[in-house]
C-alpha cells in the first residue's frame, strides 16, 4: 500500500528531495512553525540534507534492523529539546533520492532507541511512497 508525500525542497540538479508525509503533514508543520528556531533548524537540516552534505549530528540513520535500513531521523536540538523527525528513504527508478519526513518524536529522552521510538521505526520501514510535485511550504 502507497501512502503520498508531497515535494518540500529538492537539491539544484534534482536528484536529491526532501517530502513530507501526506498524512502527518499538519502535526510535523504545526510543531516545528510553533517555534521561530525550530522552524530555522529544520530549515537548516533540509538546506544540508538536499546539499548531499554529510553530517551524521543533524541527519543520519536510525535502523535497528535489516528491515530498518532505510529509515533516518531528522535531530533537532540534541540537547534539550532533543526532537527527531523519522524519515524514509526511497529511490526512484532513475536513482533520484527522496527523504520524506513521516513521524515526528517532539522529545527523545534516552540515548538509545526507546520501545515508542522503535515502534515507529518499525511501522515507518513498511511504508511506500507516491510523491506528488506539490507547492507545500513550510509555514
């Protein structure tokens, strides 16, 4: 079963996009434009992450599994806040790369990955996507 995600950003020679999830669009919105330095981190994040930068502290996996292999996180304020965004990633046929932002955790507070944060790994890895070209902007 394919759920949709719509086209948030994408890099400058389009093989790299970030989405969202169609579903939980309005929550993950609704939490991050609630706050001026969310909304400038996430921001950030998604500058770096369509840029085909590197950087395992703001955005990197999140598998515990085979099976889990494809899902990432978005961390936002490692300290503190400590919000993750858990991703899918999924390759189109001609390679392109679509990261699509599914669940939000607004607060991990343990090192390791917790029994909620693993459910939502798990359930996240059995997701397809349909990508929709859309104008969704973020707030």
């Amino acid at each position: 079963m394919f759920r949709q995600a719509f086209i948030l950003r994408s890099s400058e020679d389009g093989r790299r996009h970030v989405c969202i999830d169609a579903v939980n669009a309005k929550r993950i919105f609704r939490f991050i434009n609630a706050d001026e330095t969310r909304k400038r981190k996430f921001n950030d994040v998604v500058n770096v992450i369509v840029s085909g930068t590197r950087d395992s502290h703001i955005y990197g996996p999140e598998s515990i599994n085979k099976q889990t292999k494809k899902v990432t996180a978005i961390k936002m304020f490692q300290t503190g806040q400590n919000v993750r965004i858990y991703c899918k990633e999924q390759r189109g046929l001609n390679g392109t790369l679509y990261i699509v932002a599914v669940e939000l955790l607004e607060k991990k507070t343990t090192r390791k990955i917790s029994g909620r944060a693993k459910n939502m790994i798990l359930k996240i890895s059995r997701y397809e996507y349909q990508i929709i070209e859309s104008d969704v902007r973020l707030g």
